[in-house]
C-alpha cells in the first residue's frame, strides 16, 4: 500500500515563488534523465537545444477565466466567490467564503446580481448561484470584475493578471493556469515551432488540481474531474508522429493527463469528454515520452503523477518513497540549487 507520508518532503518557505520571473524563459530549467537518474542544470530559453528535432510538444490551451468575485450580501456582510465551472444559462458552481443559504442574494455591482439556488450538502462551501444577466453579458462582466484566481499559497495580489495565462491561451474555462507553460515567450515558442512539431490540446484546469489528500492509503483518494478535447486533426497530427518515431513530449500534467486518458493501444483518440484519471505509481505510460513540468507540492495529486513517470515501469527504479527515488533526488538537487518552487517557480524536464 502507499502512503500519504510516502510522498512528502521538507521545503524552506522562501522557495515558494511569489510572482512570475521575467522574461518567462529566464526561469531555470533541471533537465533529469529517467533512465539514468542524471541531473544537469540550465534555463528554459535552452529548450531548442536541450530537445531531438524529432520531439513533437504537445501544450494545454486552456484559458483561465478571472473566476474571483467580490460581493455584498443583502445583510450587507461581505462575501468572496469562486466560479468553477459553468452549468450554461447564467448558473455556475462556485465556492463562496462564507457558505451561503439558499436563497441568499449577492451584489457584485449595480448591474450584476447572483442567488443561491443549490448546495452540495457533501461540501460545506461549494453552492450553485444563478446570475441576473444573460450569458454574454454575464460573461463581459465577468471579465471587468473578476479576480484571476491564485493558489492559496501565493500571498502578493497578481500586480499583472497575464502573468497567470499561458501565451497561447484559447479556449476553455480554467480555475487555475496549466502553470509549466507559462514559462514560454513569443519568441521562444515561434522558434520551436521552426524546428519541431507543435500541438495544442485543451484541458479546463479544476480547483480539484489543489484539493490535498487526507487519506493514509492513497489509492482511496476520490479524485477529481475535468473537461478535456482533444480534435481530430491533433489525435491524426500526434498519432503520425508517433509512427514516425518522434518522441510525444507533455508541457504540464494537465497535458499530462489529457493525452494519457485518450489513449487506447497505444493510439490517441479524438475525445471531448471529463477524466477524472489518477496516476500514481506504479503507472504504465501509454503515450507521452517525455514531460515539462514545475516542481509540485508534497503530498499532492501532481507529485505522485510525476512519481510514478519517473519509476517502474517506465524506468529501471522501483519506487518505495519520494525521498529515496531519483524524483526526489532531484528535488533535492532543486532545493540545494535555490530553484523556485510551485506555480511561479521554475521548471524540469523529465526525458
């Protein structure tokens, strides 16, 4: 059985990045090979020289929807409200602090108004409000008012909401940023796009990638769901190149996890459909050959995601512990480095 404490280490609060580096593709970069447990040390600008020619990069192109209201209860109380995922017609689940009766009524300005219709009684904070506009309008509101939502453990207020968004954000509905590929500039990904093939997929990032597990035997974890597509033209772009031999590789575990819920025999499937995948080791990857990511916090979904890609059966190393694996050697390596950690933080490829 695995253990919570099985993926856990010690981290010194002032690696926590509170603000994104500029430019973007100056954050460092730890390269480590799976296979051999080598580590080396670079920056993220290095990538066309650090990737085979024959690498295809696959990016999450979903688009994070500045989801954090602010209101006013008809007590006049005040009241903060989270939108995470919409229900069409005005209404969208949400999570509100405090918890909200049924039937209770915010502000948010003069011209926008929301009412508690619904409460999951399984989740003390989590309601579904109808809004007063409809959806267009509500939608053009929402982006004057909202607030781009942040992980809980960064402190400073975005001073710039783009810092949150990817560069080739399109689509979708995101309570939190696919945050590996925030690392790209214009530049730098126009110059891979020169050299290596490019793929975009769209996965809606959920407040769930931030929910902690609370149970000892980890496999138990209820795992949470999200909205993925991936077309056709990219499952027929993808499965070519994979043919042909170029290796798949994932910028984040959004992609991650997109890519690996739609592969059946090894061949990617044109979906439009919710996951609620859990990876952990030990885990057979059937797609993805290589991975971009950030590094993760103890105990959660994302580092046992990472665990499990870097240790049998993909590699030689069985895993018993984070700390003793080659994963958490190079968290270590990370940590001796001064390298910035979580969604702001630097970043590592995994080959």
């Amino acid at each position: 059985m695995l253990h919570l404490n099985d993926f856990t280490y010690e981290l010194p609060e002032e690696l926590i990045a509170q603000e994104a580096i500029s430019p973007r593709d100056h954050a460092r970069l730890l390269v480590l090979n799976r296979q051999s447990g080598k580590i080396s040390h670079h920056y993220f600008y290095d990538l066309p020289k650090l990737l085979p020619p024959s690498t295809t990069i696959v990016v999450n192109n979903t688009k994070v929807f500045p989801a954090r209201l602010r209101g006013t209860k008809s007590t006049g109380g005040k009241v903060e409200v989270l939108l995470t995922s919409s229900l069409g017609n005005s209404r969208y689940h949400c999570l509100t602090r405090p918890g909200l009766s049924i039937g209770a009524q915010v502000t948010f300005s003069s011209h926008l108004h929301g009412t508690v219709i619904g409460k999951d009684p399984s989740k003390e904070i989590e309601r579904t409000i109808q809004f007063d506009q409809k959806e267009a309008t509500l939608r053009t509101l929402l982006s004057q008012l909202g607030e781009m939502p942040t992980p809980p453990y960064i402190k400073k207020m975005l001073s710039n909401q783009s810092d949150y968004q990817t560069i080739y954000a399109k689509y979708g509905f995101s309570a939190a940023a696919p945050t590996a590929g925030l690392h790209f500039t214009q530049e730098l990904m126009h110059k891979l796009q020169k050299t290596h093939e490019w793929a975009e997929v769209t996965l809606d990032v959920g407040l769930g990638t931030f929910l902690p597990v609370k149970v000892d035997d980890i496999t138990t974890h209820p795992m949470h769901s999200e909205h993925f597509t991936i077309t056709q033209t990219v499952a027929d772009k993808l499965n070519s190149a994979k043919i042909q031999g170029s290796k798949i590789l994932a910028i984040g575990t959004t992609t991650m996890r997109t890519l690996e819920s739609s592969t059946k025999a090894q061949v990617l499937q044109p979906q439009s459909r919710d996951t609620s995948i859990y990876i952990y080791p030990p885990h057979q990857f059937q797609y993805v050959d290589a991975l971009i990511t950030n590094f993760h916090l103890p105990q959660s979904t994302l580092l046992m995601l990472v665990s499990a890609f870097t240790c049998s059966p993909n590699t030689p190393y069985d895993f018993t512990t984070f700390k003793n694996s080659i994963l958490g050697r190079a968290y270590q390596e990370a940590i001796k480095e001064r390298y910035r950690f979580f969604s702001f933080g630097d970043a590592m490829l995994i080959i």
